[in-house]
C-alpha cells in the first residue's frame, strides 16, 4: 500500500477511535459551538478538551475562529467526505490482487484480476475464457519456475489461492502453464496465445 494511503488510513482510525472525538463531532455536526459549550456538554475540562480539539483542527475536520476573545468551533463537513472517500479508496486498494514476486502483467490483466482476485485469495474462477487464462496464470506464477513439486506440493500451493487445486491444477496441466511426468509437477514458460486478442 501507498505511504500516503498508509497515513491517511491511520490517522483516521486513531481520530476515530476515541470516544470523546467521536462526540465532539457529533456535537459539532449540530452547528458552531465556543470551547466552554464543548467542555460543558462532553464534561472534560482544561487540557483533555484542547488536546482533543486541536487534533480535529490538525486534521482539518473542525475549523475555528475567535470572536470577543472566545473561540469558536464548526465541522468542516466536505473535509470529512474528503476523507471518508480517501480512507475508502486506501481500503480498495488493499484488497487489489498482490502480485507474485518477478511477475508482470500487463493493464488489462491487473483490471481482469482486480476483479477476481482479492489480496491473496480467488473469488471465483471467470468464465470467459481469457480472463480465465489470466487468472490461471496468476495462480501458476506462485511456482517457482527452476523447480519440481510433488503433486501434493502442487495441491497445497494452489489451494493457498483456490479451494478446488484439483480443476485449477488440471486446468494448468491443460493450458501448459505445468507439465507433469510421474507425479512430478514443473513449471512451463508460458505466454497468452497470440489468438486470445
């Protein structure tokens, strides 16, 4: 994941996940309040109320003003969809088909697997032919290519990533992503045929 999705996703879980902040908003969200309503309403006094305050306004989820010397607060409600939708967006890219490592694809596939695939594990096997090649080959580049497997090795591997190993490792066998010889699995140099456009 991005950095900068990591902060985002992070700051917004520890904001959040106070108690105190979350009422604040709350409170907030009901229109402009002065520090002393704020104190009076939640029943926190000196420092805690700043403290908490200070991190919504850090945020930019509450701005402020002064008027005759007292300091007024509002929630800055389009900064909370902001980042509402950017914590969203973070969680949508965690769950975007990993890669195996040394593997690359091209833009169609990553969208293809982005659709089947969440982080590690296969939703469904597509129908479609080459979005079932594209998938296939996915689970297929999780085999190291200058090695041999035991068919059991193979049904565990691929279960990591597909519950039915057995289709998937026929399917595999089938498409020449591995061949086979005596129980002995290995993996083929495999490209998507030139007929699939």
């Amino acid at each position: 994941m991005d950095q900068g999705y990591f902060d985002i996703l992070l700051m917004f879980f520890k904001t959040f996940t106070n108690q105190e902040r979350l009422v604040l908003l709350g409170l907030l969200a009901d229109g402009e309040h002065s520090m002393d309503e704020l104190s009076s309403r939640l029943g926190i006094k000196g420092p805690d109320i700043t403290h908490h305050v200070a991190k919504l306004v850090e945020l930019g989820l509450v701005d402020w003003r002064i008027d005759d010397g007292k300091h007024f607060f509002s929630l800055n409600a389009s900064r909370l969809e902001e980042m509402n939708k950017q914590v969203m967006r973070s969680i949508k890219i965690d769950l975007r088909a990993s890669l195996p490592d040394g593997a690359t694809y091209q833009v169609w596939e990553r969208k293809i697997l982005d659709n089947y695939i969440d982080g590690e594990r296969v939703n469904t096997l597509p129908s479609g032919y080459k979005k079932r090649l594209v998938v296939l080959k996915w689970i297929a580049d999780h085999f190291e290519p200058d090695r041999e497997y035991t068919e059991e090795e193979v049904n565990e591997i691929i279960s990591r990533y597909y519950e039915d190993y057995c289709m998937v490792r026929r399917e595999m066998y089938e498409e020449r992503m591995m061949d086979r010889e005596e129980g002995i699995y290995w993996r083929l140099k495999w490209e998507m045929p030139d007929f699939i456009g």
